[in-house]
C-alpha cells in the first residue's frame, strides 16, 4: 500500500501534512510519533473512517490498484475487514460488550462470506487457535469482559486475520499490555505475518518494539513524517532531533 | 448481573404482584375460548341484564349437594323492568368439561369442551348478563384477547419503527438527523386523541371486524413511534462515538447492521421499560376509541365496547357488574405501570440509589 501526499484538516488547520509511506508486501511498517502527532489519524483516514469534522484535504492511498480515497462506498465496504483489517489499542472497547467474542470474529464472515452458522463457528475456533488460545470454545462464548487483557488482544488479532487481509492497521495494539504480554503478541504478528502473507502497518510510540519488529519505520511530528528509512538505520543513525529525543527515552 | 437484576425485581413485592396478575389476565385471554362458557356471540335475550348467577352448595334441606343453580322466573315492575326470581323446581347442576360452543384451541384444534357450565336451557352468568343477555364474564375474557393483543401488537410495530428510525437518526446524525426529527415532532405536535380520531376516520366504514382491528393498531402505532424514536436517537447520538462502532466499520460491516446488532442492544434496558410503560397507553387508547364506537364494533367484544353499555345513570344502577370491564383496565393498566416502574429502579442505573 502507498500513501501520497495525505493532508487531514480540521477546521482548516492540518493535522495531517503531506504524509507519504509505502508499506510494502510482507512487510512490517512502523509509524512512531508522540500523542497528537498525527499516526493514528493517518491510520484511520486511509479507512476513510475519521470522526466527524476531520476532512481529507488531499492525496492518495493506493491500495491494489486503487485509490482507496475515491473508490465508492460498497467498494470501500468490501476492503475494510476483508482486504485491511484493522487492531486496536484497547480491545475492551473495541469490543462489542453486549456480544460474545465469537459472535464478533464471526462479524467478518457475515460480512464478506456466506458461511453458514457451522462453518463460521468452525472457522472462528480455528482462528483462536493459531493465535494461540488455549480453550477457542471458552473464548468463543465469553463476553470480553470476561477475558483477560492478553485474551482479549489476541482475539482481535483473530478477527482481523479472519479473511486473511493483505494488510493489517494495529494502532498501539500493545500498549495497553504488560511487557511481556508485548513480546507475546509481538511475536504473533510476526508469525502471523509469514503464516498468512501480510503486511503491516504498526502504529505506535514505543521504540522498543519498533526495534524488534519493524522493518521500515517513519517517525511523525506535528503531522509530518521527519524521517524515515529503514529501521536498523533509523534507529543506530537517526538524523533528525525529534527522534533522538524519542530515542532517548527508550534505553 | 443479569440475576442481581432479577432478584432486586423480586424484592418489590408490588412489582411481583403485578406481574403475577399481568400472567393470569395473559393466560386467561389466551385461553379464553376454553375458559368461557359461552362464545362471545352466544345470546339469550330474555336474560336481559340478568344479575350474576348464584351458584349453591346446599339444597333447600341444608344438606351438602354438587353446585348447582336455578332456573329463572322473569317477572316485570311497574316500570317494565325485569326482576329476577329463582326457580325452585329448576335445577341446574354446574359441571365441568361440558359441551358448548364450537370453537379452536389456540386457532388450531376445533372442540367444543368447555371448562364449566349448565345443561340448556339453563344458564350460568358467573358476572351477570348485557342488555342481550350475553354472559359478561365469557365477554370479559374475549374482550382481554382485543384489548391486551392490541396494545402488544401496537406496541411492537412502534417500537420497532421506532428503534429503528432513532437508531438511523442518531448514527447518521447531520441533515438525516434534522429531518427526521423534525418528522418525528410533527408527529408528536399534534394532540394524540384527535389525531387518532381524524386517522381512524381515514379507515373505510366498509371494514370488516377483522381489517378494522389491524387498522386500529396500525393508527395506534403510527401515533406512538415518535416519542421513542426521539430518545433512542438520542442514545444512538452518544454510544456511535463509541469505540466498538468504529471497530465494527474497519470489519466491512453494512451501517443497517451495525445499528442494528452493535447499536440497538446498547438501548434494550431503556427500550424494555419504555414498552411496559407504553402499553398502557395503548390499551387506554384502544378502550377510548370503542367506548366513543369507533374501535371495535360489536358483536366483537373489548373492554372498551364493553364499558361502553355502562354509559347511562339507568344501566348502572340496576346492573352496576356491566362496570367490570373498567375494573379489568384499571387492573391491567396500574399493573403495567408498577411492573415497567419496577423495571426502571432495577435497569435503570440513572435513577438508582
């Protein structure tokens, strides 16, 4: 996927300034920025999901061929879960309450397939089981209160990779976690990566992980990319002085 | 939770109460036919306003005997009033499981057993007859199935429009917002009695029984969304902002679905009040347009065509048991209230202590 030159405004100021990045296939791209620096709206906008009074000023977010900023809404639809799915930072909130947790990874395949009762219920087992849940029927009848933080995660990256999309948008999926469920849930996406053919968009602040994971990275301030490159590079030699300060907090 | 719920419900001995009626006058309308000794049509107009039957334990001796009732003697006043006398070389045994007018168990198997009654010509009127004789107690129990499915019926068709409009409103929001609650208010501006009579002049006076019926709880419904659609957009408003509906759209799920399933559930505590609060009114409602007869005509009963016989002074004083049907709505209508109030101290977390 490519973005060119993406601008999000909000009452005519930017919070996004002629952002470009291209995530490349079976690729992990970081986005690293403070809070407010634009990442997770990037994110969003290419979903096309922003909250009311954010606008897409301009650009273009090229994505199979098409410009996912202009393609009409049941085209959009039809992306969204199936083609890029999307993890959040908080799974307690991105979840349903009033739902059970397989009857919300089941979601997608109402949405994109015509599964039957069985067949989803089947399929969802099987997702929880590659992203390593111990007893899937359990998880698949709890409410996601029930579960634990880590669960709870997991399950979302379930429903995510349901339809095996080409890409994944996690923002901050491991903030909310502990460190070691962060390396955990790391690794999951690493080998979920390989197993399912996917790339990534990572969108997060915390360096370390960056460190691990990414293989390209851009950094964000004020709503434009100040540097990017490859990680390894970035990192051992960043150039620019808001990285260096986000460097400095990480070790 | 769903238990801590139920038995702080349980703690409101009131709400109990009326729940446990709000059953037995369901049932009692369910099985109607069953319970009934008589059909809703089944007349005897001799028996004018005959006073409620009594039914007897002993005979003249005093001793023990099966119940049974007498016959009776019709003699007039000076006013041409009938005056009601027992007969008493004419007994009338009361048994059970007898035969009587055909009818269906639940619209389905035909069979004529009735729970009680008297061999012919003998006739019970456990609560006293009409002006045409026909037995108010089996009235009664056929009026319940009108008046109590009315307001269920009515009920659901506004509420699911409602539900739904509310629920488009508040997660579209914008313009869709502005004209659909600016419907809804046009709706609501208007004084909801004249509004059902101008509506329910609208209905061709060529309707059979049947058809005027399903228009009553079709206008009934089509007065009562409003009110519903304008609060649940009004939750639909804040829970959009929510993050699981955002989560929903990034899974490609269709905007109708998401109000729908990720939306609606969100406003079932209030909905399930909202419905035991509204019945009532639908009931009442439904009660005003056949007492004025404009509801359901006779020889159909409910309880508001009933009430509709007790409109004179004369009537009243010399039957007051054709005031019964009032009873059974005051009944039904405060229980309702208490049960739906009952519900909001429970579900409500607004007004909890």
């Amino acid at each position: 996927m490519q973005i060119k030159n993406l601008a999000v405004s909000v009452n005519s100021k930017k919070i996004v300034d002629d952002v470009s990045l291209t995530v490349e296939e079976r690729s992990i791209f970081a986005l690293v920025g403070g809070s407010g620096s634009g990442k997770s709206t990037t994110g969003l906008a290419v979903l096309r999901l922003l909250a009311p009074g954010l606008e897409i000023k301009s650009g273009e977010a090229i994505f199979g061929g098409r410009d996912l900023l202009k393609i009409g809404a049941e085209e959009l639809r039809q992306v969204r879960g199936k083609e890029i799915a999307m993890v959040f930072q908080e799974p307690l909130y991105a979840f349903n309450p009033v739902l059970t947790v397989g009857q919300q990874i089941e979601e997608v395949f109402t949405a994109h397939t015509d599964f039957l009762g069985e067949k989803r219920l089947e399929e969802t087992l099987r997702l929880l089981d590659i992203v390593g849940i111990k007893d899937p029927l359990r998880v698949h009848k709890s409410y996601p209160h029930q579960l634990s933080g880590g669960m709870r995660q997991r399950a979302m990256i379930a429903q995510a990779v349901a339809l095996k999309p080409r890409l994944i948008i996690a923002d901050e999926p491991t903030s909310s976690l502990d460190v070691t469920l962060q390396a955990r849930v790391m690794e999951l996406f690493l080998k979920l990566r390989d197993e399912f053919d996917l790339s990534v968009l990572l969108i997060t602040h915390d360096l370390g992980v960056v460190q691990h994971m990414a293989d390209h990275v851009a950094v964000m301030n004020n709503g434009k990319i100040v540097e990017s490159g490859s990680s390894g590079e970035v990192l051992k030699n960043p150039k620019h002085q808001y990285t260096r300060e986000l460097l400095s907090y990480v070790s | 939770m769903k238990n801590r719920a139920w038995s702080q419900f349980c703690e409101n001995r009131w709400a109990v109460a009326g729940l446990i009626i709000l059953g037995i006058i369901h049932a009692a309308a369910l099985f109607a036919d069953f319970l009934a000794p008589y059909s809703f049509s089944n007349e005897e107009r001799t028996y004018s306003y005959a006073p409620p039957s009594k039914i007897h334990f002993r005979d003249e001796q005093g001793s023990l005997v099966p119940p049974f009732v007498y016959g009776a003697e019709i003699k007039f006043d000076e006013y041409r009033r009938r005056i009601y006398q027992d007969k008493a070389d004419e007994k009338y045994p009361l048994s059970f499981f007898v035969q009587g007018d055909k009818y269906k168990i639940l619209g389905l198997v035909p069979t004529t057993i009735h729970l009680f009654g008297v061999k012919e010509p003998g006739r019970i009127y456990l609560w006293g007859a009409d002006s045409r004789g026909r037995d108010l107690f089996s009235r009664l129990l056929h009026g319940a199935r009108i008046s109590l499915s009315i307001g269920i019926l009515g009920v659901a068709i506004s509420f699911s429009i409602g539900l739904l409009v509310g629920g488009i409103a508040g997660y579209y929001g914008g313009k869709t917002d502005d004209i659909i609650m600016r419907i809804c208010e046009m709706f609501m501006m208007f004084p909801g009695f004249y509004l059902l009579l101008a509506l329910r002049a609208v209905v061709p006076p060529n309707f059979n029984s049947i058809q005027v019926y399903l228009a009553i709880v079709v206008i009934l419904s089509f007065i009562g969304w409003a009110s519903l659609a304008r609060v649940i957009r009004g939750m639909c408003l804040s829970l959009r902002e929510r993050e699981f509906v955002l989560a929903a759209k990034t899974m490609g799920l269709s905007d109708l679905r998401i109000i729908i399933r990720h939306i609606l559930p969100h406003t079932l505590s209030y909905s399930l009040i909202a419905v035991m609060l509204s019945i009532p009114g639908y009931i009442l409602a439904e009660s005003s347009l056949s007492l004025i007869g404009l509801g359901i005509q006779d020889p159909y009963a409910s309880w508001g065509n009933l009430l509709a016989e007790a409109m004179g002074i004369v009537q009243i004083k010399f039957a007051p048991w054709i005031l019964l049907p009032g009873f059974f709505i005051f009944i039904t209508v405060m229980c309702f209230n208490v049960v739906g109030d009952a519900l909001r101290d429970v579900l409500d977390p607004k007004t909890s202590q």
